[in-house]
C-alpha cells in the first residue's frame, strides 16, 4: 500500500482536484483507492457528497474528526477502517475491479488541530506526546480493514499544523500541486525544508520513544510538484508560467511533466454529481481529462518505474 499526501502551504492551487480525479483515474484503472479529506474545509468530501446528505449520514459518526476526538482524549475509541464510505456515483462510473472510497472530513477537524496542539503544549512528557500524536495516523493506517487497499491519498490542509504533520509522516511519497505564480512557488522549497526537518526529528525522537525495538524509519520523498491552471499558447505553457516553472525545478525538485490547463467551469461543475471530471463521459474540453489521465500515468511511473504501461 502506498500513502501519499497531498500537500502545498498555500490554498486554491488545485489539492483537492488533483486528489480527487488521480484517485479516480488510478481507481478505474483497477487499483483499491482510499482518500482522506484532512482538510476543514472538507472540499474533497462535498465534491462526493452532498451538504444535506454528509450531515444525514456522515457529519455525526464517520468522519475523520471522530477519530481525532479520540486520539485527543488518549485512544481512538473507532478504527479508521470504520469510517470509510464509499461514494455511489463515483463508483458506477469505474471500469474493471478498481474502488474508490473516502474517509470524509469534518468542517470542525480545524479545532480538533487546536486540540492536538494544546495536548503537546508543555509538562514534562512534551517530547514523547508529540512524537505519538504524529505518529498516529501512520499507525491508524495499520488497521485491520484497511489491508485491501493499493493506494492512500491525503488532501492536506493548506498549514504544517499537527494534523498535516501526522499525515506526512504516515507518507511514503508528496504531492505538491502548484499554480505558475509568485506566491504559489515561493513557498515550495520552504515547505520541502520543513518537511526534512521534521522527518529528521521524528526519526531521532523513535530512536527514545518507539514503543517498538525496531522502529521503520520515515523517509518521504518528494513525487513531483504538478503544475495547475496553466494558461497554454500553442500547446506550451505562457512565458510567465514557464519561468516559474522553471524555479521550482531549479530547486532540484522533480516536476511532472504534465501540468493541468486552467479550466475553471469545468472543474468547479459538480455535474454530474459526484463524479470526478477524469470520469465523466462527455466534457467540454476532453484535453483536461486526457491531462489529468496521462498525470496518473506519470505518477505510476514515479512509483513504480519497472511497471508495464498501462
């Protein structure tokens, strides 16, 4: 099973479009795919579900929120596996054995970071709390039920808070989506930065407080930055989108050579309901679907470079 995380400081530049239609196009490729909406604002589930019906059927006892409550108060009282659901209209459209399912968010998630926080604040087992409380969802992700799936996406929240941390550490591989302007990449290598340290940290804190002889050591790495909203000019990006695009790979990060044209009506329809736009059958613009497909691809091909294409 592979978990990666999503993740960019800064919001808007696309983290809940590109979790959501790589999920699909990796489901329908035939892969066991589970996404896990860590993020407030809880885009990524509503974009599954509607508003009326995840405070019918989710709001009060599946989703993520509920598993932090516990996590807050010492214990999870509630596996991961329990809270996963699977979103009907996204699934009808799969072809083959593939499944998409989501563990949903929660518009309060943001107080139970505050919570977490508030836990590790001080007193003398400071060090050894927060080195649980990041660990925790790597470990959450080992629970039974969990076992079938090929893939784990996380859209994180646009912040380093301890919910972001916990899902970095519980990563194998980054994501980071990113518009080709000033503020969207000036953060890039800062948050590259800060994710190295806080690995580091985190590997020398297991070497006091795993409650394991042998702890597996962290190490996750950075997939590719996918550019979004690109506006094209003859098939290539505009100059100005280039030259940011070429920092960010002067950094030394690796870049997806494929990078998602702007394309706002289409990716901000939610028709039909609750189906990704790498799924619908008949879009406006079928080059954004076949950008957001050969995306996958690429990404397949990060992950597993001896593969066979598919």
């Amino acid at each position: 099973m592979y978990v990666v995380s999503v993740i960019n400081y800064k919001g808007g530049v696309g983290k809940t479009t590109v979790t959501a239609n790589l999920g699909a196009e990796l489901a329908n490729r035939g892969m066991k795919v589970l996404l896990i909406d860590l993020d407030p604002q809880a885009s990524l589930t509503f974009g599954f579900y509607d508003p009326d019906d995840w405070r019918e059927r989710l709001r009060d006892s599946r989703t993520v929120k509920r598993w932090y409550d516990g996590l807050r108060e010492g214990n999870p009282s509630i596996t991961l596996g329990e809270l996963v659901v699977s979103p009907g209209p996204a699934n009808a459209r799969l072809t083959g054995t593939g499944r998409l399912d989501l563990i949903a968010s929660h518009l309060q998630l943001v107080d139970i970071d505050l919570a977490l926080a508030r836990s590790v604040a001080g007193g003398e087992e400071y060090d050894a709390e927060l080195f649980r409380v990041r660990g925790s969802l790597a470990e959450g992700l080992l629970a039974d039920g969990l076992e079938p799936y090929d893939m784990v996406l996380i859209d994180c929240p646009p912040n380093f808070n301890v919910v972001t941390q916990s899902a970095i550490i519980a990563s194998d591989h980054l994501v980071i989506p990113a518009k080709a302007d000033y503020l969207s990449t000036l953060g890039i290598d800062y948050l590259h930065g800060n994710v190295r340290e806080l690995v580091e940290q985190y590997n020398a804190d297991a070497r006091q407080f795993a409650t394991v002889r042998r702890h597996q050591k962290v190490a996750p790495g950075v997939a590719g930055v996918v550019f979004t909203m690109i506006q094209l000019l003859a098939r290539q990006p505009i100059a100005t989108h280039q030259r940011y695009m070429d920092q960010v790979r002067n950094l030394g990060l690796p870049v997806f050579p494929t990078a998602l044209r702007e394309n706002v009506t289409l990716y901000a329809t939610n028709t039909p309901r609750g189906v990704p736009v790498v799924l619908r059958d008949r879009v406006t613009v079928p080059a954004v679907r076949d950008e957001l497909r050969q995306l996958a691809t690429e990404f397949l091909d990060h992950l597993q470079p001896d593969r066979q294409p598919v």
